[in-house]
C-alpha cells in the first residue's frame, strides 16, 4: 500500500500555495519557470506581474489547450485577483500533467511588487 501512495503522489503532485515574499523569490530565481496570469483582458489591461503570460481560465476550451501544450518538466507559479481562479487553474493543470504549479495566496491584490 506504502508503495502505491508515494507513486501516486510523485504522478499526481498538488499545487503549492505560496504568500507573496516566497512566491516572488521563487519565480525570480527560477530561470526556467513561467508566470501565468488567468485574468480576464480587463483585469490584465489593470496591470499584470512582469513576464507573465495570460492563460484567461474563463475560456474553459483555449485555457485547456493552452495548459496541455505546457512542458510537464517546468514550473509555473500562478496568480488571478485573489487566489480563486489560480488555485482553480493550478488543479487543472496538474490535472494534465504539470506536476510543478504554485499559487500566488492573495493574487495580485495581495501583490506589492511592480506591474508592467
């Protein structure tokens, strides 16, 4: 049984929740990770963390090919407005196969970096 439960977690790792100080560190040092951003167009056009890539999770049918064409061997750390639609986003694409996504806990409302 042991066996089994740590090859179903190596398959099917869940997202990480990160506060902002931890989320920010990683992704900057992370040479080989992307930022997603599933806001909708209005939200973005607000302003959006620098590098990131808008994935809007609200059109269900392009969010999904867009996460199944995403290498599984990166890392992507997620954000929306709060923390909803990431954490959401970040099940999903486990769910495909991306075993390393980490949601920014607050979304950009609880960001105090720049935006772009």
């Amino acid at each position: 049984m042991g066996w089994f439960l740590i090859k179903f977690d190596l398959y099917f790792k869940k997202m990480t929740d990160l506060n902002q100080t931890d989320w920010a560190a990683r992704s900057a040092e992370d040479s080989d990770g992307l930022i997603i951003d599933v806001r909708t167009d209005m939200e973005v056009e607000e302003g959006k963390i620098p590098g990131a890539i808008q994935c809007n999770i609200q059109y269900s049918s392009q969010f999904m090919d867009q996460i199944k064409a995403m290498d599984p061997d990166k890392n992507y750390y997620v954000y929306c407005r709060s923390g909803g639609r990431s954490a959401q986003a970040c099940m999903l694409m486990n769910a495909v196969g991306l075993k390393n996504t980490y949601n920014l806990l607050g979304g950009i409302s609880a960001w105090s970096g720049a935006l772009e």
